[in-house]
C-alpha cells in the first residue's frame, strides 16, 4: 500500500507458479510390479481351478486351451506397466534434455499405459477370485452350487413353477398398473370434500409401504383362510392361494407404484392444468386428456424398475406355500441336498429381469437423449 | 356504449399479499383494452381473474350483465365463452397442433372429429399453419407455437379473448407475427384485454389503454391523449422508464 505500485493486473501475474516437469516414473514403476503381481495371482488361481477339473479328453483339452488364453490375456497387466515405465524414463531424457512440451506429452502416455493396468488390474483379480473361488477345495463350490446336472434332471418340473411365477407376475402387474393410477388420482382431488379420500390414499401407500411384503403375504395367503375371510372362498385352494398371492403383492406394489405415478402427475407444470381448464376441460377430461398422458410417459423407467422389483418378489410366495420354482427348488435341493438347484431357478429369474433392466436402460438413456436435444 | 366486461371493486390477494385492490373498469363490446403497468402489478392476475382461473375475494366481475365471480358460476361454461393465451403458449406436447385445437370443441362442446377438424383447418389456414397441422408443438417456432395457442383459443368461439403477454416469451424477430393476428382479430372486432409491454403495438390497436398501480386502474384513456398527456404522476414515472429501458 505505501508507494507499491497499484497495477492489478501486475499484482495478481506475481505469484504464479513456474513451469516445471513431474516425472511419473514412480508411479510407472508401482504400476509394472502391481502387473507382476496381478498376472502371477491369476496364473496361481488358474492352476488351482485346474487341478480340480475332473475330466478327460476332449473336455480336458477345451479346458486347458481355455486356461492358458486367460493365463496369457493376464500378461497384459505387466505388459502395460512396463510400456509405462518405458514411457516415463523416455519423458525424463526429453525433460533432461530441455524438450519440456514433448516431455509432457510422453509422460502424459505413460499415465494413460498406468491407467490400464489401473483398469486392467481390477479385472485380473475378479477373475483370479472366480477361479479360486470355483477352483477351491477341490471344486466343491462346482459340484454343490453349479451342478446343471441337477436341475437339468427336473426340467419340466421346475418350469412349471416358473410359470406360476411369470403368470403371477403378469397379472398382478396389469392388475398394479390400473390400481395405483386410481390411489395416485384419488389423492389428487381438489377441494375440501375430497379431504378423507385424499387422507385414505395418504393412508394406504403409508401402510402397504411400510410394510415388508413378506409379511403381507403371511398375513393375506395363510391369515385370512385360517379367519374364514369370505374372500375367494369359493375357488379350489391352490387358484384361493395364487389369487390371495396376486392380492397380496398388488396391495404392496400398489403403495410403490401409486407414489411413481403420483410423482409423475406432479411433474406436469399446472400451466398445461391451466391452459386444458381455460379451454374449458372439467378436471377429470383434464387428468384424462392432458395430464395422465404426460405423465405416464415419464414414469415408464421408474415404472419397469418397480416392475423388476416385483418379479423378483414373486418368489416370496414360496414362503406361503405356492408351488412356484423357488418352492419346487427348496423340495428338490431337501431330496438331493444340493443347492444347483436354486442356482437354476435364479438362472430363470435372470433370464426375464436382465432383459428388463436393459430395456429399462435403454429408455432412461433415450429419454435422457431427447432432455439434452430440447425435446419435452 | 354499454360495459360488456365489468370489473367492480375487485379484491385479489395471494396469502398476505393484496394484489387487487378494489380494481373497477368497463370494456366495451369490441374494445381492445391494453393493460401495461410495471411487472408485479396484476396485469395477469386480472385477466386469470376474468375466467375464474383465479377465485376473487371481493368485489364482483360480469360479462354481458352476468356475474361470472365467486359462488354459483359455471366455470367451465364461462371459459367456453373466455378465451386465453397464456405467454408461454401452453400447448400440449404430446399432441399434434391440431388435436390440441379440436380436444377442447370435441369435448366439451360435443363437435365431431370431422366438423372440429374442419373448422380447425380454417383456422390454421387464416394464421397460415395449415402445413403444420400434424407437427407436434416442439417441432414449430416460438411464434407458430403462439399462433397455434391463438387458433386453440378461438376454436372455442369466445366472445372474449385475453391475451396474457402472448410476445414476451419470442424472439423480437418472431413478435411481428403473433401482433399481426391480434392487429386481424381486433380489425374484426373481437373484444380483447391485453397485458402487454409491447408500447408500440398499445398505441396502435388499443382502443384503450390502463394503467395499472397497486391493484388499481391507475389512469385509463385512448392511447393518444395517455402515452402522449399523462395526467397521473404514476403514469409518467412507469412511461419515463419504458422509454430509458429503450421500448417506446
């Protein structure tokens, strides 16, 4: 202040740091010996799977060709260390020698070759853990969990149950998707007069939410039988327990899916409320023309994700005594006491939610597209 | 001439904030009454008001002798008779132009597909959008939009139409295309509030002009004598503004 001169911009160019260069031959050399590392963990993995394989043959063969392409692919990881220790020590010549921006460029690749094993590595030692994993004690994690053979051995049987499973899925989803719009739009209503529906809407989605659908399906599938509730008493006991079975997981699914469309109602700007009223739509032509279309176009992603949600659920009912595959499965895996036979039941339950969830991807990905084009 | 449009000491306020303050004004039949005054006045509560999408607290709001305020009033009946265009268009978005100009005809007024077609064809035809008539609304310009929302309203066959800032949301080359119509509809002799900030376009097809200050008419008159000889101080200040903002 005193005398010093006053010029801004001379003041704020002071204090900035000199160029200079950062070797990343360290950080190169820690890359190259986790590569050894990685690669040698993989090779040890590998021969361990490989004194459990109990085949001959041309089983064998496929095996160890199989085997040895990993074992190789794992020498990728050194290999990518050491172009980065080349890298470096290359970039710290061209720096010696006062070529500093062709330095940085150099150095700048053996942190992308240092990147890789990063990447690289990660992927090694997941698949060095699933050799070890179903290598171990002699193959026992095979024998016991993954034994196709076992499920295979009950095919039409275990189908069977899945069938049980999607068609529960099918209805109880159609049979959702009608039931939550209703409490979603139940709990829209204006005015004071619709106040105590409103609170019963509140009321149910806080109640079914709250609750684990397990229990609801204890409650509903064995309780009310055993009350003598008058409720589809009249069916057989097995179409009584898969209909008490739908309800159940329509009352849960219906609080989850009710708060999904409530949430898409609620992102409708009220201006498209106010331009369908002043043309002069009543509130329902309005909810039915303007808003429920709109709505129902954004929550289609979180919609599918309940829905993958709930067709994993339909195991629960198993617990009730539904015969589905999960069912089917527990009786069969008490007989042969081996647990393949879960594992194909989750193979069957893969088979329909991946498909979902990458459909589910898929329209999150393009709805995010047409955010970012402007769309609406 | 008779007041087709009466505002009678209209109150309007949102929780603790009195926006109308016993507001009175007269609309003659075919009057075009533009209403300027600065941002946070009522200009667009007034105009919400007049269709009931607004519930006022006092005071009282006819059309052709016939209260259309408070209890009794068969909203969606005025609205059939109230048209408005909002500033920022409102379209639907998941309908084409014209179904979002045939829902409300078919309805609510009961038309056929064919003859709400029909009629909406003529009307995009007039405001020259016919050829937009499949497009849904994101594909068209901001002022084809606006001129879409203009046929939306007047579909409906209003014997009001008002018109809530309908240039503020466009580009300024794309403005002279929406006032055109209006310039069109009130050469016809539709009866037409305005809230606007378009100064230039007042002067020219405003029969009458309004000030509005604190939730009154601050100052009414032709546009001539109030952009020309304001009489209230109020008037001068809103107007010395405009015109240091540039716009008049």
């Amino acid at each position: 202040m005193t005398g010093a001169p006053t010029d801004l911009l001379s003041v704020a160019g002071s204090s900035r740091p000199a160029r200079r260069f950062r070797s990343p031959l360290p950080l190169a050399i820690l890359a190259a010996l986790a590569g050894v590392v990685v690669a040698a963990l993989l090779a040890e993995s590998v021969r361990v799977f490989d004194r459990s394989l109990h085949v001959t043959g041309t089983g064998l063969a496929v095996s160890r060709v199989a085997e040895l392409a990993v074992v190789v692919a794992g020498l990728a990881v050194p290999y990518c260390g050491i172009r980065a220790v080349l890298d470096a020590r290359r970039a710290g010549a061209l720096a010696r020698q006062g070529h500093l921006a062709d330095a940085r460029v150099v150095a700048e690749d053996s942190r992308q070759w240092g990147w890789y094993v990063l990447g690289l590595s990660l992927t090694g030692l997941t698949l060095a853990f699933l050799f070890g994993f179903f290598g171990a004690q002699d193959g026992k994690v095979r024998t016991v969990l993954f034994n196709w053979h076992y499920p295979g051995g009950h095919i039409a049987d275990l189908a069977g149950g899945f069938w049980i499973n999607v068609k529960l899925f099918m209805v109880t989803e159609v049979i959702v998707l009608a039931w939550a719009l209703l409490v979603a739009v139940v709990r829209l209503i204006p005015g004071r007069a619709g106040a105590p529906m409103r609170w019963l809407a509140v009321a149910y989605v806080d109640i079914f939410r709250g609750i684990p659908a397990l229990l609801v399906l204890y409650i509903v599938v064995f309780g009310f039988p055993l009350a003598q509730v008058p409720l589809l008493s009249s069916l057989s006991r097995e179409r009584q327990q898969f209909w008490l079975a739908v309800l159940a997981l329509t009352l849960t699914y219906g609080a989850y899916v009710a708060e999904v469309y409530r949430s898409g109602l609620e992102s409708i700007h009220w201006s498209q409320t106010a331009a369908a009223r002043s043309l002069g739509l009543s509130h329902p032509q309005t909810l039915r023309y303007v808003v429920i279309p709109q709505a129902v176009r954004r929550i289609i992603p979180p919609l599918l994700n309940d829905f993958i949600g709930l067709q994993k659920d339909t195991a629960l009912v198993s617990i009730v005594g539904v015969l589905d595959i999960v069912n089917r499965a527990t009786i069969l895996k008490g007989q042969d006491f081996n647990l393949s036979y879960m594992s194909g039941a989750a193979l069957a339950f893969l088979a329909i939610t991946v498909p979902l969830t990458r459909f589910t991807d898929y329209l999150v990905r393009r709805d995010a597209a047409r955010m970012r084009a402007g769309g609406s | 001439m008779a007041a087709f449009v009466e505002f009678d000491g209209v109150h309007k306020s949102f929780g603790a904030n009195h926006v109308l303050r016993g507001l009175d004004l007269q609309v003659a039949e075919h009057d075009v009454v533009c209403l300027i005054g600065p941002s946070g006045c009522g200009k667009s509560t007034l105009l919400r008001c007049v269709n009931g999408l607004e519930p006022i607290q006092a005071g009282e709001i006819r059309i052709s002798s016939e209260r259309v305020s408070g209890r009794g009033v068969d909203v969606n009946w005025l609205r059939c008779n109230v048209g408005i265009v909002f500033q920022s268009f409102n379209l639907f978005p998941h309908m084409t132009v014209l179904r979002n100009i045939t829902l409300s005809p078919r309805k609510v007024l009961g038309q056929s597909r064919a003859v709400a077609e029909d009629r909406a064809m003529t009307l995009l035809t007039r405001i020259g959008l016919a050829d937009k008539a499949r497009e849904y609304p994101d594909r068209l310009s901001g002022g084809q939009q606006q001129r879409a929302a203009i046929a939306r309203a007047l579909a409906m066959g209003p014997q009001v139409l008002l018109l809530d800032e309908i240039t503020s949301a466009l580009d300024p080359e794309l403005v002279a295309e929406v006032l055109a119509i209006v310039r069109e509809l009130a050469a016809e002799g539709m009866t037409m509030l305005l809230a606007t900030h378009e100064m230039g376009f007042a002067r020219e097809v405003a029969s009458k002009v309004c000030l509005i200050d604190e939730g009154k008419v601050a100052e009414h008159g032709p546009p001539e004598q109030l952009f020309a000889d304001p009489q209230n101080p109020r008037t001068r200040a809103f107007l010395r503004s405009i015109i240091a903002a540039g716009r008049l």
